[in-house]
C-alpha cells in the first residue's frame, strides 16, 4: 500500500492531482492492497453500501481512481475496467466517513496530528474544531493533507463574554463595537465559521446579551461567514433565532421546546441543529475501546460508567428535544464535543436512543454535516465524492452499535494505518 509520510500543503491543488503528487512523493512504491494514490483502479465488490444521503445499494460495486470514486453502484450496473484491482467486500456494510461538526483540537502541532489520525481510526474523515485555539494553527494547517488523519475545518478563536479561569482562548467581548472587532478579525484570518457561547454556565458568569450575539451574527453576515452557537437555555435559543444563527452547536438543555420555539424554527427552517447530546447516564460496555485506550485507563473509565439518575435527567430532556426537531424536520447534522476520537460512536447510538432512526442518524452523521461545512466532496458515497469511508463487519441500520464494528478505514483512497495508530495510541499511554 502507498502510503505518503510526507505532508503536503494543498490550498489551491484538487485532491486528484493531490494524489499523484503524493504518489510521487512515496516513490510509486505498491503492494497493491489499497486504492492508493496510483493512476489505477481498485473496484470494492459486494458490501451493503448505505450512500450518506439515505440510500442503500444491497451488493454494490465502488471504483476507486486517484483517491475519489470513479464509479458507484449495483453489481452488474457498473462496469469493472481490466486490469482493476478487486476488493472483496462481501458481507461487509460500508458507510461514508464520519463528519464531525463539533469537536476542539489540540493548538499544539503533532498532538493535533495524533488527534486527527486518532479520530480516523474510528471513522471520521473530517472535523471542524469549535473556538479554543490559540496561535492560530488550525487555520495554518486546514490546507494539509496528513496520512492516516481526519481534515479539519477551524473557527479557530470563537467569542464569548469574559470567563476568567474558564476559558481563556476566545474573545472576550463586553461591548458591541468589541463585538463586531473580533468578527472582523476572524474574517480576515478567514476563520471558517464564527463560534458564539450564550450561556452563564449555571450562573457562574454573564452570557452574550441579544444585543452582543445580534451584532455577532451581523458582522459575521456582512463578512459570508456562518455563527454556531453554544446555547443551554431555552430563552436563548429563541433570541438566537430571531436574531438569525446558522447553527445550534448545542440542543436546548434546561427545558422542552415549547411551541413558540418550534413555530420561530419553523420560520427558518436553514437553521442546523448539532444535537451534540450529554452522556446517556446509564452504563456502558467500553471494552470496543481498547484498539486505543491503555488498560489501566480503559479500567478506570469502565468502573466510573455506571448508571446516574441525575445525569439520565438532562439526557432526557435533550432526547425529547431532538425527536421533536427530528420530528418537525429541523435539519439535523452532528458533532460531539470534546475531543474523544470513540464519541462518534456513542454519539450515534444516544441519537437512536432519543428516537432517531439509524439511517437518519447516519445521513446526519456524513452528508448533512458535509453540507453544512461545504466540504463537497465529502460526505457521500457517490462518483465524483473523496474516497473516504469506513468498511463494517455488521449492518449499523440493524443496529447502530454496529458503526463500532470497524474492519477498515480508507480516506482519500487510501487504507488508513490503523495497526500503526493502535500501537502508538497504546503504547503512549503505558510510557
Ligand atoms: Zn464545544
């Protein structure tokens, strides 16, 4: 298999002739048991292939070229060219890579690598990280293609009121003008979204006021950029709807949505929800976790997973809300919090326990997050789309978990090392 150690810098270079180039780079050297970033074709035969945007193909034929699907579709539909390489797939259920539209990065270089590539090993192809950078590396390193990662989009520094000891890296703002300086200053290092907070963290500080947050979303309009908005009350949700948010980052977490919510979404039916759940409350069996997480620490978190009423409280009244959004079509897409590579999986099951179907769960987890972040090439399974998806050894549409049932990663056409992630995951956490 290719496999480029080299990182490359792409900002203007379609992935394509990325791929190439990357060939290039690693000598054209091949074993052939990837899609690689060869001039040839690998064909992927016989899997359960669910698309991204809610199809599924029962016995479907994927053609890989130069690190994006060259052709997709039924046994017998599409044609596998001499020469291909052959894949077999059957029995196998593939899904797109995960999109994950809310998570936070490391500022630091090679731990945001070893985060990325992390994330990839459990099936993320791409992440936006939510406004607790500093320095700016995230919007430094967004053109790089780096082996083995998950790509990331940045709002690099997101804007908030003051929260000494909380959280240091965002603006602070306290009046308008403040306001619309740090917005200003994100479209000019051309941050790729604006991450608001509107929350006094269970009054402990001030949050955004409607005339703070109104300004925010203002200038970031004037400048074509999006706000995401961390929000916990109610009350706020509907300020930020009038005031004209983009995304929730965030479900509405201290009540049920009352009608007026619904009928002021309603009236704005592009806004996005990240349903971005808490933690169900109940017990879990993490013990698919340990491809990557030491056995001491795999012990520890075993033992504190146990069930908490108080915790299953707030889960619930996010669970309602999300059904009633589901319910009332309010687009749904995804994201995690936090910075734990698994979450997704968890993510997607806690989305099906609130009453999701899985494949709703899973268009919202791949095409609707890609949309939502304008990756278009991601997000699909489709001619034309990266090659960028995940290889299962069950049928998640049976049932969810089975997104944790991973036989292989492949990201832009190339199997993702995950042997080699496992052994450095592991072994740095035993030094
Ligand atoms: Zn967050």
């Amino acid at each position: 298999m290719i496999r480029a150690r080299t990182v490359t810098a792409i900002s203007s270079v379609r992935p394509a002739a990325l791929a190439i180039a990357a060939a290039l780079v690693a000598g054209c050297a091949t074993d052939g048991d990837g899609a690689g970033a060869e001039a040839g074709v690998t064909a992927f035969e016989g899997a359960t292939v669910l698309t991204g945007d809610g199809s599924v193909i029962p016995s479907a034929v994927l053609l890989v070229q130069d690190g994006q699907f060259a052709g997709v579709g039924a046994s017998g539909e599409v044609e596998v060219p001499d020469g291909a390489e052959r894949v077999d797939l059957s029995g196998k259920t593939v899904m797109p890579a995960i999109v994950n539209a809310h998570i936070h990065l490391s500022s630091e270089r090679d731990e945001r690598i070893a985060q990325l590539q992390h994330m990839a090993y459990y099936g993320a192809g791409a992440v936006v990280s939510l406004g607790t950078e500093t320095g700016g590396v995230g919007i430094e390193m967004r053109g790089e293609v780096i082996p083995d990662a998950a790509r990331a989009k940045t709002a690099d520094r997101g804007i908030t009121m003051p929260e000494p000891g909380r959280s240091e890296a965002p603006y602070w703002v306290e009046t308008e003008e403040e306001a619309r300086a740090a917005v200003r200053e994100l479209a000019e290092r051309q941050a790729d979204i604006v991450k608001i907070w509107v929350d006094d963290r269970g009054g402990q500080y001030d949050r955004l006021s409607p005339e703070l947050y109104g300004a925010i979303i203002d200038e970031a309009h004037r400048h074509g950029l999006m706000v995401t908005a961390h929000v916990f009350y109610l009350e706020d949700a509907k300020g930020l709807l009038r005031a004209g948010v983009d995304v929730f980052a965030h479900g509405v977490r201290d009540l049920d949505a009352d009608d007026e919510l619904m009928e002021l979404w309603a009236e704005r039916p592009e806004v996005v929800l990240v349903p971005n759940l808490p933690g169900p409350g109940v017990a879990l069996d993490l013990s698919w976790l340990s491809g990557t997480v030491p056995p001491d620490q795999l012990a520890e978190m075993q033992a504190a997973s146990v069930d908490n009423p108080a915790a299953q409280e707030s889960f619930g009244i996010q669970a309602r809300n999300l059904a009633r959004f589901a319910e009332a079509g309010v687009k749904i897409s995804f994201g995690t919090d936090g910075n734990a590579a698994w979450a997704p999986h968890q993510e997607m099951e806690d989305m099906v326990r609130s009453g999701m179907t899985p494949g709703d769960v899973i268009v919202a987890a791949t095409k609707t997050s890609a949309e939502l972040m304008s990756w278009d090439d991601l997000g699909e399974i489709a001619a034309g789309k990266s090659a960028d998806f995940i290889v299962l050894d069950a049928n998640p549409l049976d049932d969810i978990a089975n997104t944790r049932q991973i036989d292989a990663v492949y990201l832009r056409g190339t199997m993702v090392d995950r042997e080699g992630i496992s052994a450095r995951m592991l072994g740095a956490g035993t030094e």
